[in-house]
C-alpha cells in the first residue's frame, strides 16, 4: 500500500479555510466524499485507472490550541492500495500534485492575510 503524507499550516478563518480545501481537492480531480469542520475525505473517480490505483486523500484540520484566525495545521494523506514498487507510481504523482496545490494556496492565504493586515 502506497502512502505519502505532509503537513502545512493555513490560516484564515473557519469558512474561507473550509471552501480553499474544498477547492484544493477539486482542482486535484478528487470527488469529496465526506467533509466534517476537522475531517474530510477524497477520492478519485473509478474509471480512469484500475481499482488499486485510485488513491484516497484525508485531510485533517488541528484546530487546538489556536485562535478563531490564528495559524491552523493541515496534514493531507494520500494513499492507494498500489505497492510501491517503483519510485514514481500513480499515488507519489497525485501526491505531489497535491503538495504543489497546498503550497499555492499556503502562499495564497499569506498573501490574502498580508494584504488584511495593511
């Protein structure tokens, strides 16, 4: 079983966090199959690749300890039921894509954050 996994912090409040990883899985072609304000799970669609490819996405929000806008830590995990055998396999290249939208969005948030701030 294949699985990668990082960690990131957001801030921003409850809602605009809630409709960025929303968007986040989306743009990653993941179908939301269920999100709670702490917790949300993602899929890819069957059809494109075999079922043992499909790769399954958790995110998980760690609100505790911080403030209603203050910094929030987003641990995402991608995993797939593929052995890794190689390097470079389906669920690392959807992982990776994932990573780089996480990124772009950290420096979203900052930017949005920043700009609040002047």
């Amino acid at each position: 079983m294949a699985r990668y996994s990082c960690t990131a912090q957001l801030t921003g409040s409850a809602e605009q966090l809630s409709e960025a990883i929303r968007a986040l899985l989306e743009r990653c072609q993941l179908t939301i199959l269920h999100h709670s304000p702490d917790y949300w799970v993602a899929g890819e669609p069957p059809g494109k690749n075999p079922y043992t490819k499909l790769v399954t996405v958790e995110v998980l929000v760690d609100r505790t300890g911080q403030g209603p806008d203050g910094p929030v830590q987003i641990t995402c995990i991608a995993k797939n039921e593929e052995l890794p055998l190689r390097s470079v396999n389906h669920c690392q290249q959807t992982f990776a894509q994932l990573r780089a939208e996480l990124a772009q969005l950290q420096a979203q948030l900052a930017a949005q954050r920043k700009g609040a701030i002047q």
